[in-house]
C-alpha cells in the first residue's frame, strides 16, 4: 500500500537516489549504437525508480491517490554513444523549488568505457502528477503533494492563445506556410497513451524521432539514402519538449517540423509544434527542439562525426527537393 508521507515526501524532494539501467534493445537500429529515444527512457526510468526509492510508486500513487505520474519536460544532452548491452548508472538529484508546481529532477547518466568513468548524459526533467477524472474520484489528494496535482497537463504554464485556421483540410498548409518545415496530420493510438486516455511523453519521443525520418525522406536525403550512398547515420546530441496542454486518444494530432537553425556545417536545430483542434482554433499541447548532425559509420563498433557537404546544406536549407 502506497500511503503519502511527510518522510516520503520530504524523501522524493530532497535525497538523491541512484539506479543502474540498460538501453532497451529496440533502440539499437544501426549497428550496436543506441538512439536518443531510447536514452531518454532511460532517463524516464531513473526518476520513475527515485518515486519507488521514496516508497511513492507510479503504481500506488495512480491505483491508491488518482495521481498520475507524467513526464511534462525533458531536456537531454547526449555527451557519450550508448551501446547495446551498456550498464550505466543514473544520479536523479531532486531540483524542486518551494514555488514550482511542477516536480524538477536533474540526472546525470555515467558509463564505463575502458576502464573509465564517463559522464554520458545530462537531463532536466518536469513531473506533474495528474489528477484522474476518466474514473471516479478517488477521494481528496494527499496534502502533501497537493501543490503537485493537476487537472489537466500544463497547467503550470501560461496557456498559449487559440490559433485561427480557415479549415480542417487547410490546417497543414497554413501552419508551414512560409516555413523551411514538414507537417502530417496523424491519429493519436492508443499505444502512444497512458492512464486510459492521453498521449505520453514517450509519446512525444517517438513522433520526435518519427518527424527527422519523414522530414529527410521529403527532401530527398532519407536515412537509408545516406546510409547506402556514404554510411552516414543521423547522431543527437540534444533533445528537449516540454507538454503545454493534453492530446488525447484518437485525437488528430498536426505536428510541425521546422529547421530553425543549420549551425555552419556541422548540426542543425528543429523545432516541434504538435497541435489539436480544441473550440474552433488549434490548441499547441507540446513544443520541443532537436539537435542534429551526422556521423560516417567506420566499422561494426566505431563512427566519427562529418561535416555537411552542400548536397545535405541544400537538403535542410530547403533549396532543393526530391522530385
């Protein structure tokens, strides 16, 4: 039974806590190297366990209180490749500041590579703990993470306004309008939700990694392209997105996928608006950005970073199309 403390809280706010996590083996798709999804779920799992550690479980606090644990921000920098079958140990250092509404973690990911101890990973996480309204109530929410639960994701950000569109069927268009940029309109499944009706922040990861695919295949440098042209893989060495409202299931969700910045030739930064049609206007429930560069597979075990040739810099810039 998960029963909420002043101890547990004072626990989950103040102790740090450590766990060892693996990089799941789905997320190993070219050779032995791990993506960046797949990082940020080990970072998901390192504070999910620092909630266990202060005997305040996703499971009891959802089953027990009708509090649901949602990831509402990540900010993830990658210093070092993840590998398939790497044991690595997770530092989640509690950050929360006595006027947050929102539960703040920062975790480091370290990793042994020959005989060294390397700092891998370094994240900023937000967690709101939702109060369920899909089921009956499950009576008043504990005093002591009171000033934690919500009724509605992104409650403890300023809303954004409405934005107007002429039509459904125009909705894509006037959002990229004018924009380096790439859009689809999708129908949000219920494997990309959790506690019965709302998109997750794994969720979002996932559309994240699913928009760099689409948007290199429109312009006509697809990962296998380059892959089978020069053995380029795409590498990551940030990620962020922060939920401003909630998506839920079977919504039609708009994502955007903006090139912001194309930083010399060597990374490139874009932006990620996903939106919902809510009382005649469009309703953005996440932001986030993505940081991208590219790197020339050497053998089965090792790779080195490239700089961009024009080919690829026409591709992002926008100044050529696949026909």
């Amino acid at each position: 039974m998960t029963i909420v403390t002043e101890t547990a809280v004072k626990a989950l706010l103040t102790e740090t806590t450590s766990v060892q996590v693996r990089p799941r083996y789905e997320g190993s798709n070219i050779c032995t190297w791990i993506g960046f999804k797949h990082v940020n779920y080990m970072v998901e799992e390192a504070v999910l366990d620092h909630f266990r550690q202060a005997a305040l479980p996703a499971r009891g606090l959802y089953e027990e209180h009708g509090l649901g644990l949602d990831v509402v921000g990540i900010d993830t920098r990658i210093l070092h490749a993840f590998h398939m079958d790497d044991l690595a140990t997770a530092e989640v250092v509690p950050v929360t500041k006595d006027a947050d509404g929102t539960l703040g973690f920062r975790v480091t990911v370290h990793v042994e590579r020959d005989g060294e101890i390397l700092k891998a990973v370094t994240s900023k996480v937000r967690v709101s703990l939702r109060i369920d309204t899909y089921l009956d109530s499950a009576g008043e929410v504990p005093e002591e993470l009171a000033r934690f639960a919500v009724d509605r994701l992104g409650a403890d950000v300023v809303p954004a306004p409405l934005t107007p569109f002429t039509s459904e069927d125009t909705i894509l268009g006037e959002l990229l309008e004018g924009k380096n940029a790439y859009g689809w309109k999708w129908n949000i499944p219920y494997p990309y939700c959790h506690f019965t009706e709302r998109l997750q922040m794994s969720g979002y990861l996932r559309l994240m990694e699913e928009g760099k695919d689409r948007f290199v295949a429109d312009r006509g440098i697809s990962i296998k392209t380059l892959l089978d042209d020069r053995r380029w893989i795409p590498v990551v060495p940030r990620s962020q997105i922060r939920i401003l409202d909630e998506a839920m299931m079977e919504e039609d969700l708009y994502t955007t996928y903006e090139v912001e910045e194309v930083f010399k030739d060597f990374t490139y930064t874009t932006r990620m608006n996903w939106y919902v049609v809510r009382d005649g206007g469009l309703l953005k429930t996440a932001t986030g950005t993505i940081v991208h560069g590219y790197a020339v597979i050497k053998n089965r075990r090792d790779w080195s970073l490239e700089n961009f040739d024009q080919h690829v810099l026409d591709a992002l810039n926008g100044t050529t199309r696949q026909p």
